[in-house]
C-alpha cells in the first residue's frame, strides 16, 4: 500500500521530513499572510489610508454623489483611478469603489476601457475573480463598485517573504489560472497580470483562496 499524496505535493522537496499537513498548513492564508506582514511594514491591500487635503474635498463631492456609502479611506490611487474603502449604509457591507480618474472622463478611449472593464466584470462569475454589485455614471462621474478582499497581494508576499517553497507557489498560480481560465471560455482577457493583480486572502471555508483583480 502505497501512502497518500497531498495534492499539494506536486513537486519533491528538499525537505522530505516536512509532513503533508505542513505544507497545507502554509497555503493557509492566516500563516502566510500572518509570515508575510509580520516581516513587512506592509498593510493589507485593503486597509484603507487616511483621507486629508484635496483629497478630502474630493471625497467630500464623491459623498454627496453617493450618499449610499460611507467613505472610510484610501485603498489605492493611480493615473487611472482611485479606489475607496466604503461601507454601505444599509447593508451593512464593506465595498471597494473605484473612481475614473476626472482627468479621464473627457478621454474617449479612457472611458472606453472603463465601459469595457465594467462589461467585462460583469460577465465573470468565478470565486476567484473580484465581483462587481454595480457599476456606471453619476454626476459625470464613472464608478465600479467591487467586492472588497481583505489579504496581501503577491508583490507584498514576495517582498515580505522571498521565493515560496514550490509546492505554494504551483498552488497560488493554480488557483489564477484556473480564473484566468474562466475569463478566457467567455472571451475575455485580463491583459495586465501582474503580482500586484494578484491577492491571497481566505475562502468562507477558511482555506486559501487568490483573487485576480482589476480587469
């Protein structure tokens, strides 16, 4: 009778004394991510950063546009758009809000690739690809709001904790692929898969689960 193999096993290792529950143990999002911030100055994804100066009017107009939210900070900003921690009032639901940014909104092609991701979004139904509750234009304002994921990006994992053992890495870009796939039976293609599109958090179930954002 020959032993069973953990499915995570995919490749020997060096360390044939680790045990099969072990290398579970470490696709568990609560040890690496705990590992991965415990050596990094680095905060979660979607920890939201404070809200001062302009960026505050802004947010100040953003609020009267969508009274519905509670905006709570800052989760990313870049030449596109600027994502927002919010809560909805009555449900009672955190959701990332991405904003185009307003210098954007008279470019054609900009707006554009915004429809296009807002489509794109809406098509895909996979757990590991980031849901959209709603989407469009107010006050000339374009907006997507996404679920919120509460883990680490890859490029955090990798600076916090450097090359994974192999057995976690074939795991965490399995899981990618299989979402990747997913898109890619309906058509679609991301287009920009990067480390930083791609974030580890925790399934409903408690085990590992990576996201693929920003299509």
């Amino acid at each position: 009778n020959h032993p069973a193999v953990s499915p995570y096993h995919l490749m020997p290792t060096p360390e044939q004394e680790s045990s099969d529950d072990a290398l579970v143990d470490r696709l568990r999002p609560q040890a690496l991510l705990a590992r991965g911030l415990e050596n990094s100055s680095a905060t979660p994804s979607s920890s939201p950063s404070p809200i001062a100066g302009e960026a505050a009017a802004i947010t100040t107009k953003l609020a009267g546009l969508f009274p519905e939210f509670h905006f709570e900070g800052l989760i990313s900003r870049g030449g596109f758009g600027t994502v927002y921690r919010v809560e909805h009032g009555q449900m009672k639901r955190h959701v990332a809000l991405k904003i185009l940014s307003s210098a954007l909104t008279r470019n054609v092609s900009a707006v554009a690739r915004f429809e296009r991701e807002i489509a794109a979004i809406g098509t895909l139904d996979h757990p590991g690809i980031v849901r959209a509750f709603d989407a469009g234009q107010r006050g000339g304002v374009w907006f997507l709001a996404m679920e919120l994921v509460d883990g680490a990006d890859f490029s955090t994992l990798s600076r916090a904790l450097g090359p994974l053992p192999q057995a976690d890495a074939c795991e965490l870009i399995r899981q990618a692929a299989l979402a990747l796939q997913h898109a890619h039976e309906r058509n679609l293609i991301h287009r920009d898969i990067k480390p930083s599109n791609l974030m580890l958090t925790t399934a409903p179930d408690g085990a590992s689960l990576v996201k693929v954002l920003d299509f």
